[in-house]
C-alpha cells in the first residue's frame, strides 16, 4: 500500500512510468468548467483531468441528497479502467488548491479497495515551483481494462447516524462558513450541531505541502473528545471533507468516517434538521 502523500520529487521521475497515472483534478465551484480548459493549457505531462461533477460524483438529482453524491455502484470503477487502471497501477492526484479536489481521487480509490493511490504533496503549486515540465493539449487514451474495484473499504456515514448521535463531526469548511457569516453556495448557513470547525487550509504549509504528521496528530488530538469514539469528516458537499481524512492518516490517527452528503444535504430546507450557528461552544 502506498502512502496518501507523494513529492513532487517523486511523480517527476516516473513521468514516463506506464505503471503510473495521473489525474489532474482542478475544479472551481463558480466555473466548473474552468478546470478543463486550465488543464488544456497546461498540465504535469501524461495527466489526465477527472471533473469532480462528472467523474467523481453521481447525479444530483433535486438536491436532497447533497450537491456531490458519491458515484453511482460501476461508474468509479468504469472511469478508472477507461484510463487503464489496472491493480499495480499507482495513481497521483492534483490540484492547484492544497489537495481539496485531488483528495476526493484518494478517497474513492481507496472506498474501491485499490490501495496504490496518493495525491501529489503541493500540488501544482510546489510542481511550478520546482520548474519541472509541463505541457499542453490533451493526452492520448490508454488501453482501457477492466476495474474491478467495489466500493465499501473506506468508512461512511449517513444523516440518520449522526442524527441519533455519538459521533464526533469535524467540519472542514472555512470557519465563517461554519459559523453561519456566510453561506456563498447552500441554501441554508451554519452548521451541524456539536461539529467541531477544523477548516481543511489549516492541514498545510504556505508551500501547499501537508504539516508534519506529529503537527497534524496534535491538531485533531485536540479537537476529539477525551472519551474517544467514532468520528466523522463533513464539508459543503462530501468531497473536500476528504481532505480532513487524508490529513488524519497522514497523522497516523484511525480513519474516520465520511458523510458524503454534508451540510449539503443536512441543510436542505425541507429535511427541518437542527442547525447550529456561531463558533463552537
């Protein structure tokens, strides 16, 4: 099993390494087509793009259920072979935002039991820094295989659990998002009660790079209940959640849960579920 992080020191000597895929997972909520055309123009050589709407979700449906469910049971599994994925192959995500959008590649892999997958540490960011290469256009496809990946290896959870209670929800938004300030893309602001704010920027360095795991240890070591317990990572939408979870293996702490549908679908008006605003108590 490969480790959640690469450097970028690393990715750059197996650009020609067929056992190797990259993704590149840029995305923008206001322009959700933007990430394709910034991909066009310029991208580390042999990545393909994989669009957080299309590839990395299921349909939306009215809503109710979140604005980013998970995939629906072979979609997954259709994108990775479609790009040759086959069960050696090592798959690198990135973005160009500290890993929110390439971390959902990570957690989808690994929830489809393929154990070999990393998001890129600094991201496009460290890469530009670095000076190594990048190129234009579009790559050509692989041979497609056959994934034969089923999801359930990563944990869940879901409204009816968190409603009954017991489980400690960290919420990975920005911290004026959590408090209810602002609500810029939901229909409703604040938060689920008792979440606890742990904002996904503060998992990393001014270099994009993740902290150390001994930092990232003591940052969620602080926010969990003397008991212990089950926890659970949610978002505005199930995808940048997963950047939390990342962080905590990247730690070294058990991996929690995800709430796929969020604050997305907690809030959704008609549901009449319990909203809490303000910092935490």
């Amino acid at each position: 099993m490969a480790g959640p992080l690469v450097s970028c020191e690393e990715l750059a000597q197996h650009l020609n390494d067929p056992s190797w895929l990259i993704l590149d997972c840029r995305y923008e909520l206001a322009d959700k087509e933007k990430g394709i055309r910034d991909h066009a123009a310029s991208h580390i050589p042999g990545a393909y793009h994989a669009h957080v709407d299309r590839d990395l979700s299921g349909p939306v449906g009215d809503g109710r259920k979140g604005r980013h469910p998970l995939p629906l049971p072979g979609a997954f599994p259709r994108f990775l072979g479609d790009r040759g994925v086959g069960p050696d192959t090592m798959i690198v995500a990135y973005d160009d935002a500290a890993g929110q959008w390439a971390s959902r590649v990570w957690w989808l892999a690994r929830h489809h039991g393929h154990a070999n997958v990393a998001v890129l540490d600094g991201g496009l960011t460290r890469w530009k820094a670095l000076r190594l290469p990048l190129r234009a256009g579009h790559e050509k496809p692989r041979p497609p295989t056959q994934f034969k990946g089923v999801p359930g290896a990563m944990p869940t959870t879901d409204a009816g659990a968190i409603a009954a209670g017991g489980i400690t929800l960290f919420d990975a938004r920005a911290p004026e998002r959590f408090r209810g300030e602002v609500e810029p893309v939901d229909k409703r602001a604040g938060h689920i009660p008792g979440a606890r704010s742990i904002p996904l920027a503060g998992n990393v360095g001014p270099d994009m790079r993740f902290l150390p795991a001994a930092t990232l240890r003591a940052r969620f070591e602080a926010a969990l209940p003397p008991a212990g317990g089950s926890v659970a990572c949610y978002c505005g939408s199930g995808v940048t959640a997963t950047h939390n979870v990342l962080a905590m293996e990247v730690a070294g702490l058990p991996t929690p849960a995800l709430y796929p549908g969020s604050w997305s679908e907690w809030s959704w008006p008609d549901a009449k579920r319990p909203i809490a605003m303000g910092p935490e108590p």
